[in-house]
C-alpha cells in the first residue's frame, strides 16, 4: 500500500470527491486518518492499485489528478459570489 497525503481547505463532501477521483482511476482507498485544522483538511490515505503500492507512474496520475481537481475546486470558489 502507499501513503497519500493530501492537505487542502477543508469543505463539505470534500473526502468523499477525492475517494470518487481515486475510485475513477481504479485505486483503492485501504484506510484513511482523517483530521481538520481549522480550516484546513489533513489526510493520510492508504491506498493500492490492484492489491499492489503505487508505482512511480501510478503515483504521478494520482498526484496530477488531486492537484487538478483541488485547484479547481479553489477557483471555483473563488469565483463564486
């Protein structure tokens, strides 16, 4: 299994977006320890890709597709009035 940090503002069905992601690329949430600071969201998730850890390319898919969904979900609050 690997461990999968993600640290961003915190928001209402926000772990349950990110687990959708993951499930969308086939990786499987094993756990998860899940906290809120303030404002912000600090998880650690377990996760493997067919049983197995995520190798470097698997890894990099992850982190792209959480990078693109938290930035957008940034902007989009942004924007919103």
């Amino acid at each position: 299994r690997t461990e999968l940090t993600v640290e961003t503002t915190d928001r209402p069905g926000l772990l349950t977006d990110i687990v959708k992601l993951l499930k969308d690329i086939s990786v499987n949430v094993m756990s998860a320890e899940i906290d809120t600071v303030g404002l912000m969201a600090h998880d650690v998730l377990y996760v493997s890709y067919h049983g197995e850890a995520l190798d470097d390319n698997m890894t990099a898919l992850v982190t792209n597709v959480l990078q693109y969904y938290l930035s957008k979900a940034e902007v989009s609050k942004e924007e919103s009035y």
